[in-house]
C-alpha cells in the first residue's frame, strides 16, 4: 500500500494530461490524498498493535485462558480480536488503494512491464485469503465475542479498545456491536451489518493509532 501510494504520488507528479501534470487536478488531488491517508493509518495501527502484542506478558496463550486477572484477561482477548481485525482489514484496504494506485497511472497501471502494481495487485488478492480468509475470521471473532460476553460486555471492549476517540464515535460502535450482537446467527442481514461493523471499527482504531502518532511528532518537534 505504501509503495503504491508513493509511486503513485511520483507518477501523477510527472505525467501531463491537458496541459499540466495530472497532479494539478482536483480529483487527483483527493485520490492521492486519500490513499495516502489509508496506508498511513494502516502502518500506524499496525504498529500499534504489535506495541500492544509486545507488551502482553507470555504473548497470546492459545484459546480464551480464564485463570487471569480480569484486566490482564481483558487485554489479551483484546489483542487476539484486533489481530483478527487487523488482518482482515489491512489486507481489504490493500487491494482497494492498490486497484486505485494502478488507475492513477491510466493505462501504464496495468501494464506489468511497465510498473509493479499489477504484481502487488495480484499479491495483496494472496493476503486477503491465506492466513485465514475474510470469512472465516468474521466468523471467529463473533464466535470469540459472543463467548466472552458473560465477562467482557461487547460494548465495554469497543470502549476500552477506543479510548481517546471522540466519544460520539465510539459509542455508535459500542451501540451497534451491542444491536449486532442480540441477533440470531441465522440472520443472513446480520452478517453484512457485521463485516460493515469490523471495517468501521478497525479503521477508527488505524485512525486513534494515527492520531496518537501524529499528537506525539508534534510534541516533539515543539520540544
Ligand atoms: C499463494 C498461497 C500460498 C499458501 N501457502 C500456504 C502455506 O505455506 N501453508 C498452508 O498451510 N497454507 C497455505 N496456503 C493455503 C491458504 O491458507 C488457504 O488457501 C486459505 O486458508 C483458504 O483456505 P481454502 O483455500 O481451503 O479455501 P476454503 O476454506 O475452501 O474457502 C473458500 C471460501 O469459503 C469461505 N469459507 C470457508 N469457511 C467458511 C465459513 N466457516 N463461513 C463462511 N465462509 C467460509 C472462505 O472465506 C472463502 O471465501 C496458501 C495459499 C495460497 C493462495
């Protein structure tokens, strides 16, 4: 995503359409600068999330452990989910900023010889099926919630896992997850309003991930 995003940056700084480089253009201008956004969030909360998996003393443990502190027990469950959050999430986004990466380019975009954007293309459709499919992780993690309701409320863990976004935000999240949650698993409805939900909550974390980033550079530089 980043690459493409850089490379896509550079090409639209080069190449003239009209009588200027399509940079110029305003619909460029927000093309680039959305994509851009994307892949930064997503390295941000990326890293994040490693921080967080660092952090975890023993690392994951396998299954749902129950002999634990509540707040220890909290925060490894917390963990496991955004993993399965992430994985799905980054790897979607991928393959939508690489597909609008190669338009930028027009016609050179998909050209093999001329870029690497097809073959990041063809790579990022890998991701988003080894390592689990997008399916089978939804399905997990809804299971996993679902288990752990009796001690960990869905809509405390999108709280907890939000803290520091506007609060109007994240009690939407917490206010759906709770909705979604009260479903029956036969409700072919509820599923489409789950993936929708897993994106929308996985972005807003990418997006406090990049914000704490961003509020830190900046106290640096003021130091
Ligand atoms: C290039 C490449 C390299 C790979 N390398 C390795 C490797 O080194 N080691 C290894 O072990 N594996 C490897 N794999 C396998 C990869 O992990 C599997 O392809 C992947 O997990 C999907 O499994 P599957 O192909 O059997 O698809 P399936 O399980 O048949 O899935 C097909 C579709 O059904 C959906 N589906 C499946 N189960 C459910 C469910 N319960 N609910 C709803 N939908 C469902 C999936 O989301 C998917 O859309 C590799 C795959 C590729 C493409």
């Amino acid at each position: 995503m980043t690459r493409a995003v850089r490379e896509a940056k550079k090409y639209a700084g080069f190449r003239e359409a009209f009588g200027m480089t399509i940079d110029h253009f305003p619909l460029m201008k927000e093309n680039i600068a959305r994509l851009e956004n994307v892949a930064r969030r997503t390295t941000a909360g990326a890293f994040k999330l490693y921080r967080d998996f660092l952090a975890l003393e023993g690392g994951l443990k396998a299954g749902l452990v129950a002999d634990e502190p509540d707040d220890v027990r909290k925060r490894r469950f917390e963990v496991r989910e955004l993993i399965m959050l992430q994985k799905i999430t980054a790897a979607w986004d991928s393959t939508e900023v690489l597909h609008e990466a190669m338009s930028v380019f027009g016609g050179h975009g998909v050209m093999e010889d001329f870029s690497s954007l097809p073959r990041l293309y063809r790579d990022s459709a890998v991701n988003e099926l080894w390592e689990g499919p997008r399916n089978v992780l939804l399905t997990q993690i809804f299971r996993d919630i679902k288990k752990v309701t009796g001690w960990y409320a869905p809509s405390e863990l999108v709280r907890n896992i939000l803290k520091g976004l506007n609060v109007e935000a994240a009690d939407k999240l917490a206010l759906e997850i709770t909705d979604i949650m009260a479903l029956p698993d036969s409700d072919i409805g509820m599923w489409r309003r789950w993936d929708i939900f897993c994106a929308d909550f996985f972005h807003a974390c990418q997006n406090l991930a990049l914000h704490e980033v961003e509020r830190t550079a900046k106290e640096a530089r003021r130091e």
